[in-house]
C-alpha cells in the first residue's frame, strides 16, 4: 500500500538559517508529489509539485524539494528561514489512476527569532 | 468569492443534532474533497467527487452524508455525531486525476 513518512513532528530553527523537512514515500511507480503549507486556522495551501522531468523544482515562498527515486525521497528545503515561515508542512503523494491523494502526519516548523 | 469557501467557519453541535457543512469552488474544478482533519493524525480523505458522481468512499460512517448537486458545491450532512468525529473538515477541489488540490479553510466541528 501506498504510504508517506514525515518522520519529524516538529522542528525548530533560528531564523535565517537554513531548512530540510523530510519526506519519504512508499509508492511502486513513479509518484505525482506535493508539499502543502497550512498555517494555524487555514486549508492547505500547495507550495511544489513533482511530476516528471527535472528532479529539483522550484515552488512558492523561496522552497525547493528534490525528488530521489533511489531513496523514495522528496525533502523540502529553504535556505533562509523567515519567521513568517513558521506552521506546519504536509507531503503529500497521488495514487495513480486515481483521486486518491496520501498525504503524511505533518511536520509543524517553529521559527526562532 | 474566489477559491474554495466553506460554511460555517466554526460548528459546535450535540449528539443529537443534524447539521450540514458546505463548500463551493470558484475554480471551474471538476473534483471536490472531503477531508476530515485530526490532531496528531495525517489527513483522511472521506469522500471524492468527479463531475457530481462519487468515486471515492473511504470506509466513512454512515452519520456522515455527503451531497454533490453540482461541480461546484458540496455538501456533508452531519446526524447522530460522536464525539471522536471533532475535527476540523476540510474541503478541496481540482482540476482531474493527478492535478493539485485547492483547499478551503476548513470547519472546526465540536461535537458535545
């Protein structure tokens, strides 16, 4: 079955420096990924998408995530933090053929200032 | 309105109350969502329309009625609730299969 793995709950950082948030997937083809934003008292908000082609794509808000087949990986990063950064991410993957979106537990970022 | 709204912002019902949460889509979607949102849980998606017909029914008590009179609106028709069914509702539509998702802001249901 298909599966994602957020394995940190929370992470804090200082603000200005840089971020990694993690997501492994467990998916037999090649997946369709999302990252998701949802800030306190919000619907989700998309921040990247992976399709196909290029494996480092480029989202909203200064992110970037990277797909790794070979790790069935697709970590968000920033390499600046800002305080208005802090809530919490979703990764997310679609089952093929499908409406069925899997999305992971969530990692819910704190931003130091 | 654009995106996707949803009505009410905030619900606290009793057990033995009936209730009905609704969302609209202002993008031209074809696919609307029902997500139930839990602390601590990842997100469950309960119900899935495409083009008004249901295609996804993901095991959902039958307390929990959805309705989909059109493309654009989506229904979820509360009756009999317990309280582990606190949670905040989510709605979100898009485009067709593998496409992103939009979200609305979602419900907060107490169930007392």
């Amino acid at each position: 079955a298909q599966s994602v793995t957020q394995p940190d709950i929370h992470i804090t950082v200082s603000e200005g420096a840089s971020l990694e948030l993690r997501c492994n997937y467990s998916y037999g083809a090649t997946p369709y990924l999302f990252w998701y934003v949802q800030s306190p008292g919000q619907g989700l908000q998309l921040l990247l998408k992976y399709f196909s082609g290029d494996t480092l794509v480029q989202g909203i808000k200064g992110f970037e995530a990277e797909f790794k087949r070979s790790q069935s990986s697709f970590n968000l990063r920033k390499p600046s933090v800002h305080w208005s950064d802090a809530a919490e991410y979703f990764c997310a993957v679609i089952s093929s053929g499908t409406y069925k979106y899997i999305f992971g537990t969530g990692t819910r970022l704190k931003v130091l200032a | 309105e654009t995106g996707v709204t949803q009505t009410p912002r905030h619900l606290v019902m009793g057990m033995t109350n009936k209730k009905s949460l609704k969302c609209e889509q202002h993008l031209g979607h074809n696919a609307m969502y029902w997500y139930k949102q839990s602390a601590k849980k990842p997100l469950e998606l309960m119900f899935v329309y495409n083009f008004k017909e249901q295609t996804e029914n993901n095991s959902v008590p039958s307390r929990f009625s959805p309705e989909c009179p059109n493309s654009s609106h989506l229904f979820l028709h509360l009756h009999t609730l317990q309280p582990e069914d606190s949670a905040l509702y989510l709605c979100a539509s898009s485009q067709g299969v593998g496409t992103e998702q939009f979200f609305g802001p979602g419900t907060r249901l107490t169930v007392l």
